[in-house]
C-alpha cells in the first residue's frame, strides 16, 4: 500500500512568496499586432471588431496604427489572457505576439 503525505503549515506561519513571483504575477503583459503584406485594412479593422469587440471607430483607429506604424498594441493584461489572444489573433491569420508590458 502507499501512502501520501499531505503537506502541512504551523499555525501562525505564513509560506513565503519571493519578491520576483510577486512581480512576475503583478506585470501586465501585452499583445501587439504587426503589419503583414497579405492581410487588407478592412479585414483587420473586422477582425479587432469582432474579437475584441470594438467599436469601428476604435478599430479602424488600431488598424491604422498597425497599418503606419507597423504594429499596435490592441490588449493589456495577465500573461495568460494575452497568450490566448496572440493565438486568436494568429487564428485569424493575423501576425500577433506578447511581451511585458513598459513599467
């Protein structure tokens, strides 16, 4: 038979969570889309709408950054959540990445 031991903490005593946990956990990340040669404006601008759920106005206004600048940040928030929207968006067919957001 084997046995499991269950892990236990003192009454009183806290565990302990590094200062660089907390940061990483407490650091927003964002997604950033990138201008590509394949996808139209109009496609863009109807992908932010209907994923995102923005407003035309909104999403034509990102479009547009991505379009002249090259790229735009359309989300920020947990790791996680932007994960999931980088892959939505390469779903879309859509060129998508995260990276920390500036401090």
């Amino acid at each position: 038979m084997t046995s499991v031991a269950a892990a236990t903490i003192a009454p009183g005593t806290q565990e302990e969570i590094g200062t660089d946990e907390v940061t990483e956990l407490g650091t927003p990340w964002v997604t950033i889309v990138w201008n590509d040669p394949v996808n139209l404006m109009s496609y863009v601008t109807y992908v932010f709408q209907t994923y995102f759920g923005f407003p035309r106005r909104e999403a034509e206004r990102l479009m547009l950054l991505v379009h002249n600048e090259g790229r735009a940040v359309v989300a920020t928030g947990p790791r996680e959540e932007m994960e999931r929207h980088v892959e939505a968006m390469h779903d879309y067919g859509l060129w998508a990445t995260l990276t920390k957001a500036d401090a």
